[in-house]
C-alpha cells in the first residue's frame, strides 16, 4: 500500500529518478480511451500507481485549494525553489530542474483557466451520480455547476500551461503527478460516498455516451512495462485497487497541518498558501550567443512573472506544443492575454 500524502511536509518528489514512463500517457492511440469520459479516473489512478512503483516512493497530492485562496496564487510558495520551481518559462529551480526529460519543462502559470477551489471540490462531490461526476462534454461551457470532476482537473492543467498544457506534452512538466493524485483523492472521496450509500462504484460504472471508455474496455499501456496487467475500467472504479493506496488528510483549519507554508485565514476557515520568499521571484537565465570566437553564455537575473515568456518566445519562437484542454470558464484574475500558446 502506498501512503500519498499532501504536498505540504514533503519536500523532496522525485529526487532523481524520473525518465520515460511518462510517455505512457502521450501515445496518440491511449488519450482517446483516457480522457474526457469515465476511463479518465480509472486509467490515471492505474497510471500513478505504475509511477510510484517506478519511481519506488510514493507520489504527493497538491492541493490546489490553499493556492487559490490567496489573493495572487502567482506568488505562492509553490512556485518556488523548495517545491515546483518557477512558474514562468523554463523550469530552472525546484526539485524539478534539471531532470532529464526529453522536453523542456515550461510553465505559463495565469494566463487562462482555474486553480481548484474548495467550493469546486463541493460541488464535484454533489453529483449525484458517477454519470454526472464523469461526465466531460460540458467543460468548453463557461457553467461551472455543468462540470465534471474531470472538467475542473482540466482547469488545473491550463492555468499551468506550457508543457502540461496539452496532453500530448503534459507528462513532461512532472507537476502533471501530484496534481493528478488530488484528482484521484476527490474521486476517492466521490467513490467512497457512494459506497456508504450502499453502491458499488464498479458496479455502477457509467454505461451512457461512453465511445472508448466501456466498462470492460482493457486500458492501454504501451510496452514499457511489458508484464502490466491491463486492467479494465470497471476494475480502475473497483475495490481492489483503490485499497492499494491510502490517502492522508489535507490542509484543514486552524492548524493547516501545522506547515511553514501555509496559514489559516479564520473569517473564510481556508488554509492559505505563503508567499514565495524575495530569493524565488527570480531566475538565473543563461543565454549562449554565437560570436565569431566560439559560444558565449550570459547570466541574466529575469523577474519570474510573464516577461520571462515573452523574452523565451523572442528568443526561441513559439514551441510546438499540440492542442490545449478547451475549458470555457476562468478565473478572473488570470490574464486572458492570448500567450497560452506557449
Ligand atoms: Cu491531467
């Protein structure tokens, strides 16, 4: 059994093991039968845990709640050196630097889209039923109380943008990891609420508007790992999976789990995130320039906001990323400045 645990307490994620495994998710032949209809959670819980046993540790969940209960989630400690690293262009600090992936990791945090509210987690777990908390079609609508649960993780993925933008690259940038593990805990927590309602989540897996996402449907997993079992997606809602892993609490008032990084805000009872310290809001930038002598590297101290995208686009043109999630609401205070290409 694997213990996730929230991201606050965990400092270190993947140390220095990361490598092709996240090409299982990039196949054009598997993002058909994984996303937008109820395979979505059955594949991606399946899909973690191969990770972790992978990786040989088990992944933290990043609860987005406490980052978008600030007032600027831009500044929040997560986008700093101890955690994900800066939000802004290349990743150069946090424990995902210098990994050896076979893209850069880019980041274009709010520019469009959401982070996850606690008021979206109440309003996922109030579908009610599995039909409803799958169910995708409506995320390109601006209607929020249309969403799925996949529709808000989608909103995540965006707001992030860049690399994890779309789903043929997102694999890269690893945050696409822990984000995907809060997902998988709000379905626990949908699956268990069904089940003290006496209803057995594989039983009732969806059976409406599910073209490659049937019930008995095998996921696929490109031969990596050749010995993987494929499981079907009844089995992804099932009993014997879910109990492989156990997920601990997370962020709660007033001790918000008692975390440097975070503080109770007592009129709204919502742990909020820290801000990043003055240290995090920049980034060495090493330039190399052509001269008649030989390459020449230049170190330039970037603000980490969205300069830092626009000067990378300047200088390297835009990067080939394939299409983004088509989510239709957004955050008011992100900036909706058309740059989500990058
Ligand atoms: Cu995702």
């Amino acid at each position: 059994m694997t213990d996730r645990a929230p991201l606050h307490g965990i400092e270190s994620i993947y140390e220095s093991k990361y490598s092709n495994e996240v090409s299982l998710h990039t196949d054009a032949k598997v993002i058909p039968t994984t996303h937008d209809r109820p395979g979505f959670f059955a594949w991606h819980r399946e899909y973690l845990r191969i990770m972790e046993i992978a990786l040989g540790c088990s992944i933290p969940y990043w609860d987005t709640t406490p980052d978008h209960a600030m007032n600027d989630p831009t500044e929040s400690i997560v986008w700093s050196d101890k955690y994900f690293g800066n939000g802004y262009g290349v990743v150069q600090t946090g424990i995902m630097k210098n990994l050896p992936t076979l893209l850069p990791i880019i980041r274009n945090i709010n520019n469009a889209a959401w982070l996850v509210s606690k008021d979206d987690i109440k309003m996922a777990l109030k579908k009610p039923t599995l039909f409803e908390f799958t169910e995708s079609s409506p995320c390109a609508k601006e209607d929020r109380t249309q969403y799925s649960w996949e529709c808000f993780h989608k909103g995540i993925h965006d707001w992030i943008s860049g690399t994890i933008g779309p789903s043929n690259t997102t694999t890269f940038d690893p945050i696409f990891f822990p984000i995907h593990a809060f997902i998988d805990k709000v379905f626990e927590i949908y699956r268990q609420k069904l089940i003290s309602k006496g209803i057995d989540p594989a039983e009732t897996y969806p059976t409406k508007s599910i073209k490659n996402h049937g019930p008995d449907h095998k996921m696929i997993w490109v031969p990596i790992f050749p010995d993987v079992e494929h499981l079907t997606n009844r089995q992804g809602y099932g009993h014997e999976l879910a109990a492989l892993t156990k997920y601990s609490f997370g962020p709660v008032c007033p001790h918000c789990m008692n975390s440097d990084d975070l503080y109770c805000d007592v009129s709204r009872q919502l742990c909020v995130s820290k801000e990043r310290k003055e240290k995090d809001k920049s980034v060495i930038t090493t330039i190399a320039t052509m001269t008649p002598t030989g390459i020449v590297f230049t170190d330039t101290l970037e603000p980490d906001n969205h300069t830092r995208v626009k000067r990378l686009i300047e200088r390297t043109g835009k990067f080939p990323f394939g299409k983004k999630f088509n989510v239709g609401s957004r955050d008011s205070r992100t900036r909706n400045d058309g740059t989500s290409v990058i």
